[in-house]
C-alpha cells in the first residue's frame, strides 16, 4: 500500500469537497463582486461587462430606499430579537420548575421552531387577515376593538406585526438553549445560595444570570444574524408594503437584482449586505471564543 | 440551654416515610455527628434543619425559637455540601465574603472578616482564584469558610470529606476537629463513614431506616451498643454475632451456649432464659486459646502488618472474624478457638436490643 505523508493525505480528502464548496460558493461570489463593479443588467446581456467602478456602490449609499431599507432591518431586528430573548428567558425559567405536565409543554415548545417559516408566515397573514382573520375576530368579540383593522395594510403597524410573527417562531429557540443551561446549574449551588441568605432576585443574579448569560448572548448573536437576512417571512406577508414599510435589506437587494433585474447594483447592495453580516459573525465567533477561555 | 431542639419530627415523601418520631436535643459548640447506612435519612434531616426541606410534622426548635416553619434564609443556619457548592464565577474571596455581602454588611468588615477566615484555613494565597483554579481540599476549605463568613448559630457538614482522596480526607478530618475546638461552633455532620463519625463527635447519632437506633458518645456505642444494628454498624471488622440460648442459671451466674457448639461461656450474672438471643464479641477482644469456647475452620487472612484479621466459620455456622495484633502465622485451613473476656459480651434479644 502506498503511504503518503499526512498532509498529502490530508489534501486528497479535502479536494472533492473543497471543489464543490469553490465551484457553489466561491465562484458565484467572486462573479458578485465582480458584477458590483459592473452596469450589468439581466435582460441587456451587452451590458454584463461594462465597467462602472464604484459607482453603484456610491449609488447605493446615497440611495434614500436603500437606507430606509437598512433603519426597517434595524428595527425588525432590535424589536424581534430583543422580545425573542426575554420571552424565551422567562419562558425557560417558568420551564425549569416541576410542576404537572412540564414535559408535555416542553415538547410543544419546539412546535413554532418545526414550521417551515413560509407556513409560519401563511398561518399569520391569516390570522391577520383583514376580512376573516382570528387576531380581529378575537379583539372584537372580547371587546377591545369596535371594528376590524388592516394589521398588514397599515404602513405604522406592518412592521410589528410582521416582528410578532417571527417572534413566535423563534423564541423557543432562545427558551432551549437558555432551558439547557438552566438545567446544567446543580440544585446545590441554589440551595448553598438560599442558606447564605439570598432571596428569589439575589438567588437569579448570583447564580442563575452567571450561568445562563454566554449561552443566551451567543444566542442572541445568532438571532441577530438569522434577523438580520430576513427575507421569506416579508416576502409571503407584506412583500416589503405598504408603503415600503417592511422592505428589508434583504427584500431590498432581491428587488434591485431579480424584481428590477439591475444585477450590477444589485450585487453591490449585497456585498454591502454582506459586510454588516460579516461584523456580526465576527461578535459570534469571539463570543464563542470568550466562552472557550472561560470554560 | 440548647442551640437546636427536634420533637417528634417526621418526614414522609407521598406515601413513604423516611424520618420517623425524631427526639434530638443539640447543645451549643456540640459537635454531633449523624451516621448511618445509605438511605437512612441522615442527609434527609440534615436538610429538614437546614430549612430546604419541609418538616411533615413535630416541632423544631431553634434555641427558644420554634422554627419548622421559617424560610431557610432566616434560620441563621450555614450548610457545607458534599459539592462543595461554591459559586463558579466568583472569587474565593468573593465566595467566603457572599453571605456577608447578602447581609449588606460594610466592605471593610467583609474584607476583614474573609482575611482571618482566609488564615485560619490557610486560604490567603489563594483569594484571588476561581474555584476552578483550586484543588479539592482548598475547595473543601473555601466551602467551609463561607460557612464560618456569618457566625452562624450552627453549621451544617453533609458528607463534606467524601469527594476527597484518603489521604486528604485523613488531613482535613483532623483539621475539621481542629477548627471546631478553635471555634466552639456547633456542628452537625453527616457521614456514612464510622470512623469519621468515632473519631469527629462529641456525640453520634445513629440512623437506622428513619430512626434513632441509638444516640451517645463515641465509645458508648462501642461499649454499649443498644441493638444489634449499631453493635454490628460502629467498629471494623464488625462485631461477630452468635445464635445463642440459655436454658439454666444459678444465682449470680449463667451459663450460654452457643447454639451447634458444645461448648459453653459463663457471666456472673442472672439473665433470663431464652432460646434465642444473639451473643455479640467484637473481633478485637477475641484471643486464640486451646480451649477457647468459639472453635472453628480459617477460612482466610488479612495481614495488615500491625494486624492480622483472621476469618473462620465457627461451630455455629457463622463466618466469624478475629482481629489479633502483629502478624500471625495462622493460616488457612487450620482449626482454632478463641474466647473472651465477659466483660466484652453482648447480648441482645431475639429482637435485637441489648439485655445486659
């Protein structure tokens, strides 16, 4: 049998792979950067090599829709994120005492996180629909609403509404990482804790919040990303209305690319999307790295 | 004056009851020693004082203050766990000082206070660590430091040395009886182990299936031992115990006999007849003698250099051990007899409690 040096084993195994990942991702992604710096346009093939330098990317920073685009983002993204964490906190807190059918509601807590977010999004653009839906049905019939409201239609409440339904989907992931934690704090350390004299507050900061806290911010960090590309939850309940009200980053760079059909500036809004990803990756990766030190 | 009092207290968890009519009065500085098998209910009472688990019903006393049904955190009671328990992400400085802090005390009696805890337990080194950072035996300090932080009416010790390798356990059992004379504090301890319990307390508890079989001194168990369960739980090799009857006896004297064997032992005392008591000889006050009333077969040895356990199935059918000084040439296979003294017999009813 011929043996070869480690490394050189090591480069055989990796190349079948590494050709896939070169040819799906590294390709396309250095024909997007390319294409950014172009006036490239799908339906005017002529058009694919005209040299434009930076112009699109000045374009795009002094595009007004576009920054909307990116203040839209941020909000979606501090409101939906910051509620999924709390929610998810208490929720895996109220989740770690005994009581009488926990198990079964901990099983029902991966429910919202096992819909495909296109369903998610289908089952809550009914239940807000404007003539049939559950959420004016309900506030009506109990009595908190004289008449039925357009929740999706209304340019001030689009974006809430549509956060609202993501944050169902996604706080159970925060209430099972936070869960898992929760469990691994040892029930002397609470009772060690109680002798010492620390009521329920002192109790949660002094050993519950040290415990929970790397977790919960990696997962945190994760959301913000997931939250940060949000696309398909917009693209099934509002497609960026009324009135640009819900259009993302995202929603705004599929519009320019493949709606619009401008691949050049498209291709440039996201390698700008790109780079606010990357510096929220990086939070994520020291973050895990921290967590690795401390452990 | 007592620093704790128990009055029938029992404890049932659903239809099972682990703790059953517990009467236990603690004096202060006592040092008090819990020990039993496992499941006994010695970690379960231990946890009822300390105030984490409710008491199902009797009363508990803490000094003149009836106190089953305060809150853990009011009962001024400080507990070292097996775990140690100390809080992963603080100091050890942080950790001795905790409780102090909780009770809003100033900074410079909380440094001063852990600083000469810090030196009794020879931890000042180490203050700036981590748990993480330190070993067993410093963690086992730093528990028991934070415990001393509040000078609380009594601290509590469940199974505190058995994470700890032998040698360590041997050092810090030494400097736990130090540091109790040092501080005159009451001590409740919990532990499976005899000898950690013979040579800790000023007093022994010992559990038996949720009761007291029998509350004294260390060597009024070994002595006097009320029942067969402590007879044969406090002392190692554990006591032999022999089917035995009596069926006559003159005044001032009886005669036992060892139930399969001929041979007979007298005491100079009047017992009451009975066919089937239990005669208990400690394997230490067993002598080999030619004429020894407890004859048997060795079944095997265990030379330990300052001693020799020999094992050998009596007459009676009992495996039996004696436990002789030095090293012996005994060996396997051979016949031998022992006897004893009267003053080292124990005898108990057919029910297990001691009558003599």
């Amino acid at each position: 049998m011929v043996r070869f040096p480690k490394a050189t084993t090591a480069w055989l195994l990796l190349t079948p792979m590494m050709t896939i990942i070169i040819g799906v991702v590294g390709y396309p992604l250095i024909k997007t950067v390319y294409y950014s710096f172009t006036a490239a346009h799908l339906a005017s093939p002529a058009t694919t090599d005209r040299w434009v330098g930076f112009k699109n990317y000045l374009k795009a920073l002094g595009n007004t829709k576009f920054l909307d685009s990116i203040e839209n983002t941020a909000y979606f993204v501090s409101v939906s994120v910051s509620a999924e964490i709390v929610i998810g906190v208490l929720v895996a807190l109220l989740l770690n005492q005994t009581f009488k059918g926990r198990t079964l509601l901990r099983a029902l807590l991966i429910l919202p996180l096992a819909l495909p977010t296109v369903v998610n999004a289908m089952m809550w653009r009914l239940i807000y629909g404007p003539d049939f839906g559950a959420l004016n049905a309900l506030l009506t019939q109990i009595g908190l609403m004289a008449e039925y409201q357009s929740w999706l239609g209304d340019p001030d409440l689009a974006l809430w509404m549509v956060a609202v339904a993501d944050i169902w989907k996604n706080f159970p992931l925060v209430a099972l990482i936070t869960l898992a934690a929760l469990q691994t704090i040892s029930k002397d350390l609470i009772e060690a804790a109680t002798l010492d004299g620390a009521n329920a507050w002192q109790r949660f900061w002094t050993v519950v919040f040290p415990a929970i806290i790397a977790p919960v911010s990696v997962a945190l960090v994760l959301r913000t990303i997931e939250a940060f590309k949000v696309f398909d939850i917009i693209y099934v309940m509002t497609r960026g209305g009324p009135a640009n009200s819900t259009k993302t980053v995202s929603f705004h760079v599929y519009q320019e690319a493949f709606a619009y059909m401008r691949i050049g500036s498209g291709a440039s809004y996201a390698l700008i999307v790109v780079l606010i990803s990357a510096v929220l990756i990086a939070t994520y990766l020291w973050l895990i790295k921290k967590q690795g030190n401390t452990a | 004056m007592t620093a704790l009092s128990l009055k029938n207290i029992n404890k049932s968890f659903g239809e099972i009851q682990v703790i059953r009519d517990i009467n236990l009065d603690i004096k202060p500085g006592e040092f008090v020693v819990f020990v039993g098998p496992s499941g006994c209910g010695k970690s379960t009472l231990l946890r009822m004082i300390a105030g984490l688990e409710e008491i199902s019903s009797g009363e508990f006393w803490i000094q003149d203050r009836r106190a089953d049904q305060l809150p853990a955190s009011e009962r001024d009671i400080a507990m070292v766990f097996q775990s140690y328990a100390l809080y992963p992400h603080m100091t050890l400085a942080e950790n001795i000082g905790f409780p102090l802090r909780l009770g809003n005390q100033p900074k410079e009696i909380i440094e001063k206070k852990v600083q000469e805890i810090a030196s009794i337990l020879r931890l000042e080194k180490f203050l700036d660590r981590k748990p993480g950072q330190i070993s067993g035996g410093q963690r086992q300090r730093v528990a028991i430091g934070r415990a001393l932080a509040r000078d609380p009416k009594v601290i509590l010790l469940d199974e505190p040395l058995s994470n700890l390798d032998a040698a360590l356990r041997l050092e810090m059992r030494i400097e736990l009886a130090k540091l109790h004379k040092q501080l005159e504090a009451t001590m409740i301890y919990v532990t499976h182990d005899q000898v950690e319990a013979m040579t800790l307390a000023d007093r022994i508890v010992i559990l038996n299936n949720g009761e007291i079989a029998q509350v004294g001194s260390p060597l009024d168990l070994y002595t006097k031992p009320a029942n067969t369960f402590v007879a044969e739980f406090i002392g190692s090799p554990k006591m032999n115990l022999f089917p035995a009857s009596i069926t006559e006896g003159h005044p001032g004297e009886t005669k036992i006999n060892l139930i399969g064997s001929s041979s007979n032992l007298m005491v100079n005392k009047d017992i009451e007849p009975n066919n089937e008591l239990h005669l208990g000889i400690r394997p230490e006050h067993m002598t080999p003698s030619d004429e020894g009333a407890i004859k048997g077969i060795v079944t095997s040895t265990e030379q330990l250099g300052s001693d020799t356990y020999i094992y050998f199935d009596s007459e009676t059918k009992e495996q039996a051990v004696a436990r002789l000084n030095g090293i012996t040439a005994i060996r396997t296979g051979e016949k031998i007899s022992f006897d004893a003294s009267q003053e080292h017999y124990h005898l108990f009813s057919p029910g297990g409690d001691r009558i003599n």
